[in-house]
C-alpha cells in the first residue's frame, strides 16, 4: 500500500513539496482547488472525505 499525504494549506508553497512527496512514491490528497491547482494527480479530498476516518502517513500545511 502506498504511503499518503496530505497537503493543507497555501497551494503556491506546495508545489515543490508535492513533487518531493510524489518521488518518494507518497499518494497526493488535497482539497479539490490545489488538486487542480498543481495537477499532480492528487485525489481530491472531496472525493473521500464523507466516506469515514482515513489515516495520513505525511500532513503537509502552510
């Protein structure tokens, strides 16, 4: 299973923190702005967020 973070926060800031996390093989979860935002193939946490508690290996906010 692969790790996951979470980034919160200022979506300018993220972007090189993002593609740290991406190399590193983490699964990128932002809200639905950033997602689109970086287009870093981050699941929106829309698209999670009602569906119960979810664990983060990684929380990434600025």
């Amino acid at each position: 299973m692969n790790k996951k973070a979470l980034l919160l926060g200022n979506q300018y800031n993220s972007l090189e923190i993002a593609e740290q996390l991406m190399e590193q093989g983490y699964d990128l979860y932002a809200d639905g702005e950033t997602a689109l935002y970086l287009n870093q193939n981050m699941i929106p946490t829309s698209a999670f967020w009602n569906k119960g508690l979810f664990q983060f290996d990684f929380v990434v906010q600025s």
